[in-house]
C-alpha cells in the first residue's frame, strides 16, 4: 500500500507526463508566454509614445533609447507621490520603487492574467475524467481525495514553469527593445514576481479544481469557473470600499476569503507582510479544493 505522499507523486507525475502527451502543458506555456512577450512589446511601445511627447513638450533633445526618461522619472519625488496615491501606501510605493519598471509591469501583468489561464486550463481537468469515465480506473489504485490531491500538484507545477517561462520571454523582449534596460535587476524581480504570481495563482487554482469536482461536463465546469473567477474577484474589490465599522465589519470577513484580498500583501517584499498572505492564499487554495471535494466524496462514478 503507498503512503499519502507517495499516492499524491505518483498521480502529479502522471498528470504532468498526460499533459506533455496531449500538448496540454504546451499549450498552457504558449499562452503565457504570448501574452507575456505581447504585454510586454506593447508596454515598450506606449513608453517609446509617452517618452517622445514628454520629450518634445518639454524641449528636451531626445535621449535616443527607450527607458532613459523613464528611469529618470521613475526617481523623481512627483512620480513617488503619484505611485503613493495609486496604491494608497507610500512605504509599498517605495518598496515598490526600488523595482525596475520593465519589471514592475510583468508583475502586474502576471496578477491580473493569471487567474483567468488558470480557469481556462484547470477548472475542466477532474471533469474530463469524470465524463469520460476514466476516474474509474484509477479509483481502484489511489483513494479520491490523494487523486484530487495529485492533479492539483501537477497542475501548480505546470503553472509554475509557465510563469517562469512567461519572465524569461518578458525579459528577452526588454532585453532587445529597451536600451536602458537593466538585465540582472530585471532578471531577478521579475524571477521573484513570477514566484509572487505563482502563489497568488494557487487559490485560484484551488478554486478551479474544486468546482471541476462538482461538473459532470467540462463545458460546465469550465463556465462555472469563470463564473467563480468573476464572483471572487469582485467580491474582493467590493470588500475594500465597503467595509467599515459595525455591520460594515462583514465585508473584512469577506475580504479574508477571497484571494484579492491579500494580493496587495505580496507586493511587499519583506516578510512581515508576505508571510501571513502566503498563509492565506495556500489556506484558500486547499479549502476551495476540499469543498468540492466533501461533494465529490461522495459521488458515484
């Protein structure tokens, strides 16, 4: 009889080999690094415009690279007040400062598109298997929720090297676009986003895998994931100007169940403030993933 551990391996390793055989991993590593090369060309290409009309409203001699008034911008006492304003904090604003731009960019790309691949990808693996059938065969070898258990860590491994994949083509395109680009800074951040984007992906994920227990079609699961994905978020936006004193407390609750309400914890980069948002956001994953499971549980199959 294998272990726990052992069962759960064994079902990750064997998702991770069926999606290189169905170009399912493939197609999940295109698709974000598309988006992230495309992002990134188009970022480029806004600041080339914006440095050019600053440059010429200002009577300045064009720098002739891309990011040279940027950087100068980027250091400049107005643009830190800007930055506090947007983020409402001005120690995370100088935290965040300390970023290269390019890859500050990447980071917020990486939060705001990830959830929506990982429903496109994830929320129909376990209802593919329970349409098919295949689910049966595999229940006499490993128990359901090891299995469950299993396909979740294959696809965060999955989703892992996308988004390590998406930095290394994000970091090629800014590498030969932008001339006042700062390779091993830039290197390193958006390394260390991809792993911040990674986590916060994983409630997500845990989010899609739980709603593919409860769908008896892929169509189904895949709808009702997305239908989740907006739900969530806008709950974690609505919790942020909502809440308040007395009944308005709710909305804190709220806030702590859902996983943008500690994305803006991730942005530190200190431990104090990630700590406790890691916590939540692998806490989240796990309990969407098991209350799917609690109905999956008892099925038949």
């Amino acid at each position: 009889m294998n272990s726990p551990l052992r069962s759960i391996w064994t079902v990750a390793r064997h998702e991770l080999s069926d999606s290189i055989r169905s170009r399912r991993v493939i197609v999940l590593i295109l698709l974000y690094v598309a988006g992230s090369v495309a992002g990134t060309a188009l970022f480029v290409n806004l600041l080339q415009k914006i440095e050019r009309q600053l440059v010429e409203s200002m009577g300045l001699v064009a720098a002739g690279s891309t990011g040279s008034v940027t950087a100068t911008l980027w250091h400049s006492d107005a643009f830190r007040h800007i930055l506090s304003e947007l983020v409402g904090d001005r120690q995370l604003a100088e935290s965040l400062l300390g970023s290269p731009p390019r890859a500050l960019f990447y980071g917020w790309l990486s939060f705001a598109f990830a959830p929506a691949l990982v429903m496109l990808s994830s929320s129909a693996r376990i209802s593919e298997e329970i349409w098919t059938g295949s689910v049966r065969f595999v229940s006499f070898r490993v128990s359901r929720l090891h299995w469950c258990l299993g396909k979740f860590a294959g696809q965060a491994a999955q989703l892992f090297l996308a988004l390590v994949l998406s930095a290394i083509g994000a970091w090629i395109v800014g590498r030969l676009r932008m001339h006042s680009f700062e390779p091993m800074a830039s290197a390193q951040a958006m390394l260390v986003f991809s792993a911040k984007a990674w986590i916060y992906a994983i409630a997500f994920l845990g989010l899609a895998t739980g709603i593919s227990q409860l769908c008896a079609t892929p169509n189904l699961a895949l709808a009702l994931g997305f239908t989740a994905l907006i739900t969530v978020t806008a709950l974690g936006e609505l919790s942020r100007y909502l809440a308040g004193d007395g009944l308005r407390r709710i909305w804190d609750l709220v806030n702590l169940l859902v996983p943008g309400g500690h994305r803006m914890e991730l942005w530190w980069g200190d431990a104090a403030h990630m700590t406790p948002a890691v916590m939540w956001l692998a806490a989240l994953g796990f309990a969407y993933l098991l209350a799917g499971y609690a109905r999956f549980s008892r099925r038949d199959l």
